[in-house]
C-alpha cells in the first residue's frame, strides 16, 4: 500500500487513520491515532485453506507497558506476560463484530494482530482497535463484508456522550460499546446503572453516528483485489439431503434427548457409509451439521416449534437452591433445562482485594466473579488448563451485571469473590452463572441493593416472503427465541444476553452470526427478554425472597474502627513494629488481619470473636491519648538503670498498648528507697497517676505513689 492517512472529526476528536508506513510485510496494516493513544493493527490471511471444518480467525489484542510510561510493577518480571484480563476482554471485544462477516466457508487462516503503542490515560484505545482492524481487514485480500464502525456511549448527567474519555466515564450511568455495518447492529456490550430498556434503544441509536462516522473513515483503504471463495460443500448438501432429508427432519423434531442423541449418531453413521470414498469424511460431517440448523430453522420459522418442543417464548424447566454446600459463606444452585451453574460466594478481608497492574491503571478490586466451564459440563473429554477466553468473557459479564448491586465498602467492606461452576451445559450458561450469583450473594448475607436475574435471547432469520404474519423487517422474516439453549445457539443467527434487575438493565452482550440487527428486532428482543427475565426473577425469590440477615457462622467478622490519620505512623510502628504485635498478641495472621485506609479507617477481621477483641482493645491503646491526671492500669516491662552508674532509677510501665511512661524511684513507694527491684519485678501489674506528658521528647512521668498504691 502506498502511503495514506485520513481523518474524521467524530463527536470533537480527529480519529486520524494511516497505512503504508509500519508493517508492511503483513496483508493489511493500519495505524490509528486519537489524541496521544496510537493503535497498530495488522492482518495476515493463510496462502492456503487449511484442512478445518469453520473458518479460522484469530484475534490478539496486545498490551505494552511502554505505551504508558510505565515498568511492570511486578518484582521479578518486567517483560510482558500473559494477557491481562481486559486485553482477553478487548480481543473478544475485537473479534465478536468481525468474525461474522467473514463467509462460512471461508478456510484460510486469518491472525489480526492489535498492538497499543502509545496511551495517553485519556482516550481508551478498545474503540480505535475495533475500527483499524476493520480497517487492516479491508486492506487485505481477505473476503470480509465490512467496513465495520463502532462507539462508545456514556449517561453523564442525564445526556449522551459519544466516545467519551476515561474520565468522563467515572460519572457515567452506562458504558456501552456497539458496532456495525451502515444498517445492522453486529455486537453490543454493556454495563449499565439499571437503565431501562427504552432508554438503552437510544443510546443504541446514539451511537449509530458514531459508527457510521467510523465506517465512512475506512472507504480509501478498502483492498480491491479481494479473494472470491466459493462453498465447496453444495454439492454435498444436494445429495445428502436427498437420501437423508426424513432423517434429519426427524432428529431435530425428537423431543427425548437421549433419542435424539441416539438419531444423531445413527444418522450420522448412515451417511459416512453411505457416501465413503466420494467426498471427504470432515466434509460430510460440516455438511450433516449444517442440514440439521437448516432444518432447525425450517421447523422453527413454519411451525413455530422449538428443538424441544417448546413454544417461541417458553423459558425451560427451572430449578433454584440456596446454602448447598455447608462450609461455603454462601451457595447456590440454578438449573435451566440442562444448563446448571453451582456458584460460590466467598468473603474476605479488606486486605484480600485483588491488586492490579495492566498498561491503562494500577488499582485493587474489592469484587469478583470468575466462571469455570469444564469439559464434563458437556459430556467431553479435553484438556484442563487455565482459563479460557471464552471462561473470562463469560466471568467478566455476569460480574458486569452484579457490579452495581454490590454494597459501597463503607456499608460493606468486604473482598466478594464468586466462583461458578458450570456443571453442565446447554446454552445460556453465563446467565445461568448471573442467576446462581445473585443466590449465592443473597445466601451469604451480602447486602446487595436488588437482585439481578439474566436470559439468553436467540434468533433464526430467512430471507424475507410475502407471508405478512411474520415479524418482518426490511431483509428478513424472523423469530426471536427466548431462553436459548445449545442448537438454537450454534444453528440460529444471534446469542443476545440480558442481565438487570426489576427496574431495569446492568449487563448486555450481543453476538451475531449472520450480517447483524435492524433496530426493530432490539428493540422486540428487548420487550420479551424483559418478560422472561421478570419470570426468572419471580421464581429466584420464591426460594430467597432477601439477603440473609446475618453473615454465615463461617465468614469472617470485620469491625471499623476510625482514627486521625496522623496517627497512622505510630500504629504500624517502624517497619510494621507495632501492628505486627497487635496481630501476634491476637493469635498471628492465621486468626485476624488488621487494615488500614489512608483515611483513618481501620478494619479488623476475624472469625475468632476473642482475637478481634484483643486486636481492637489493642488498636484503640495505640491511638488513644495519655492524659495528665488520668489513673491507668499497667505491667511492668523494664526495670531503669543510670547508664554511667548502674543505679537503678525507675520502672517503664506500659499504661497503653505501646504506650509507656517511667515511674522515676522517687515516686514508687511513699517511703525513700534504694532499690526499684526491691519493690517491683518485671511482669508485675500496676495502678499509676500519670504527673506529665512531654510531647516533643515523647516522655511520659507516672507515679505509683501518688495514686495511693501501697507496695510494701
């Protein structure tokens, strides 16, 4: 490509894209500017199709540390690692718009490769990495029927704002990202402070400038020379449909899973016998897979039935438990149809937070939600390894629809983690996850605000009739499914997922495999997700109508204490002297952990009601002020001693914890003696009047005399 830039003004910022410059090696290669962030994005596309039976695209999002001026903060490695949890999110975030509008068929393998240079704190480099990698697509050969724009929509103060900054997005009441081609919506994500749904149509429609401004840039990179695939499998499908049409016809319309389980396999056997030799066996599997979704859809868009019998909007069998398992701070239990998630609530100490160190920010997390999803949820024998992107995108939504019902750490100031398990699966399993999580908060006491229920929304399309009955848009005869289960997701056309509360939406995630939405089958999506999620909801309360009132006997108990904030030096103690005697004399760490904010804020926690007690009496000595005149109870710890003589001429008596004061031989007994020892030992436990205090020397002057303690 020869050297090319191009800018557009979208919403106040010039969005700048070049070419021609870096990477010229790769197929396709963009460079994309928005204020100091820069974002290179390449893709390559395979010489060659590869021997698979999908189409093989691969998606990075890379992460440098040096975009941002920074080091990493861990001790031993400074170079990048893994990805981080956001850039897994961002590569889906990548991917999920793209992937769609690549054909079926198509088998060469495509890698898109995005790479943050440079990130100026304020514009998120997520919405430039969608649009240069659509734009480094357009560029190659690749057969891809974009340009793909997208946007970013935030609520700040009642109004829109297109593409806001990182900043802006602190105050905002929605974060949702949408992209598309110039009519149809591809892919939404979304978090959201309980809008309603009418209000989430407009910043849909919002957004729509945005993308279409996005996609307006990309025109003069656009690849005219692109590849021309064709479906090698019609052949196929003609003559397997043929002599095994009934045959299909009957699997998707058996209702008993084990019987349609047990069509399949015949079926499928029938067919690579039959048709051995003359076509390859991968080829013949692709096609008996992709005759089954078509029947699927047939049955669904003419008789309005459902693989399993159900009707278009009819929510499977549900299933809703709570404290199953006996040690867990909290548990529960939530069954779709064949879909059940077993989520665990823990809590722990302030301290527990999660700490993170990425190239956008270095903070901590006081809430998590992760999602395992293992192979025998599916009846499969694979490798366990670590978590999947798929197992993060997943964690990451239903932990986006609980956010903003989780308690302020001043109301509530423990560390939640949430775990689900995915024991079994048959589509909807994150919303399943939400479900089970909202049980498993409420199970272990957590305060939420509201509870949240989630649904998966599916859809099947055909090119559209004269049948007016049908819903109907400009392209396409239609029917939206509610609760999506495992075929309808693999052979429909959408997987749109819904998580809110009564009053309204907290989470979205949008993907499509055909070529995207009209605004009017949202907006249908919406209104009949809201009538299944309110059903789900109706149903979780049945069980657990409110949080419990107390904590599980197992949790630990956290008690706050305030100070001034000047005196947090003098609790820790040099080196972490004096919290690190508060927490021994409490039993050691294994009993009570002891935090403390920059404010003042201490939180003492601990499952152990007599080691909290002596921390927190502890902790209240350390910051509590000797006052002249005031009587205090206190052990002796030392016996004074002249440096030069080796006379004796004291006691040090601690009259608060790591607070002490000298009883000076004159004020230890009414009567004169020679010796402190004579009246006092080490150990020794004492009623002393304090004479003085001298602040600056940081000296304290006790009496035992003068209290009246007789000691003869």
């Amino acid at each position: 490509m020869d050297p090319l830039e191009k800018s557009q003004n979208i919403a106040g910022k010039d969005f700048i894209l070049s070419g021609g410059k870096l990477a010229n090696q790769a197929d396709g290669s963009i460079v994309a500017t928005l204020g100091g962030t820069v974002v290179l994005a390449t893709c390559v596309v395979g010489k060659e199709p590869a021997e698979l039976d999908y189409m093989p695209l691969q998606v990075d999002y890379e992460e440098r540390f040096y975009a941002s001026g920074k080091i990493s903060g861990s001790r031993f490695i400074k170079r990048e690692g893994r990805p981080s949890e956001e850039a897994v999110l961002t590569s889906r975030l990548i991917d999920r718009p793209l992937r769609p509008l690549f054909p079926k068929y198509f088998r060469h393998e495509v890698q898109i490769i995005t790479t943050v240079l440079s990130y100026d704190g304020v514009n998120d480099p997520d919405i430039l990495s969608m649009i240069a990698s659509s734009a480094a697509v357009m560029a190659s050969p690749a057969p891809f029927a974009g340009p793909v724009g997208a946007a970013r929509v935030g609520i700040i103060g009642g109004e829109f704002v297109l593409n806001p900054t990182k900043q802006e997005m602190i105050e905002s009441d929605l974060d949702i990202v949408a992209a598309g081609t110039k009519d149809r919506i591809l892919m939404i994500e979304a978090g959201a402070k309980e809008v309603p749904e009418d209000k989430m149509i407009e910043a849909i429609e919002f957004a729509r400038s945005g993308i279409d401004a996005s996609i307006e840039l990309q025109r003069d990179f656009i690849n005219p020379d692109r590849m021309s695939p064709e479906d090698h499998t019609l052949e196929i499908q003609s003559g397997v449909t043929e002599q095994m049409g009934d045959k299909i016809k009957k699997i998707v319309i058996e209702d008993e899973a084990k019987e349609k389980e047990l069509l399949y396999n015949q079926t499928k056997e029938d067919i690579l016998s039959v048709f051995e030799g003359k076509y390859k066996k991968a080829d013949l599997e692709e096609v008996f897979d992709k005759l089954i979704y078509k029947q699927m859809r047939k049955i669904i868009m003419d008789d309005k039935k459902r693989p399993d019998g159900r009707a278009i909007d009819e929510i499977r069998s549900l299933s809703v438990e709570v404290d199953v398992l006996p040690q867990a701070h909290g548990s529960g239990l939530f069954s779709r149809g064949e879909s059940q998630s077993l989520t665990i609530a823990t809590l722990g100490a302030p301290g527990k937070e999660q700490f993170i160190d990425t190239m956008e920010m270095e903070g901590t997390k006081k809430f998590m939600h992760h999602y395992n999803f293992p192979p025998f949820s599916t009846g499969d024998i694979k490798r366990v390894g670590s978590a999947s992107r798929r197992e993060i995108g997943h964690g990451a939504l239903a932990e986006r629809a609980l956010l903003p019902m989780i308690p302020p750490k001043e109301e509530f100031p423990y560390t939640i983690r949430l775990v689900s398990e995915i024991l079994s699966s048959n589509g909807s399993t994150s919303m399943a996850a939400t479900c089970g999580s909202t049980l498993a908060l409420m199970s272990a006491g957590v305060p939420i605000k509201k509870p949240v229920a989630g649904i998966a929304m599916g859809l099947v399309t055909r090119p559209k009739t004269d049948d007016k009955d049908r819903h109907q848009d400009d392209k396409y005869d239609y029917e939206i499914l509610t609760d999506l289960q495992g075929v309808e997701d693999f052979g429909g056309d959408m997987d749109f997922k819904i998580a809110g509360t009564r009053d309204g939406i907290t989470a979205i995630q949008l993907d499509v495999k055909n070529d995207g939405l009209s605004l009017e089958m949202i907006k249908e999506t919406f209104t009949q997700a809201k009538i299944g999620r309110d059903f789900i909801m109706e149903k979780m309360l049945e069980v657990i109508p409110e949080p419990r009132s107390e904590l599980s006997a197992f949790a630990p108990r956290v008690t706050t204490m305030k100070i001034d904030p000047e005196k947090i030096g003098e609790v820790i103690g040099p080196g972490g002297k004096n919290i690190n005697a508060v927490i021994e004399a409490a039993g050691g760490k294994d009993k009570v952990a002891v935090d403390i904010e920059d404010d003042g804020t201490i939180m003492v926690s601990s499952n152990d009601a007599q080691a909290a007690k002596v921390a927190i009496e502890m902790l209240e000595g350390q910051t509590k002020d000797v006052e002249v005149g005031e009587v205090y109870s206190g052990k002796v710890i030392s016996i004074q001693k002249d440096r030069i003589s080796g006379k004796e001429i004291g006691a040090i008596v601690e009259v608060l914890p790591g607070k002490t004061g000298m009883v000076h031989i004159s004020q230890v007994a009414p009567e004169r003696i020679d010796k402190v020892s004579d009246k006092l030992k080490v150990g020794d436990v004492v009623k002393v009047k304090v004479l003085d205090v001298d602040p600056v020397r940081n000296r304290i002057a006790l009496s035992i005399k003068q209290n009246g303690e007789n000691l003869r």
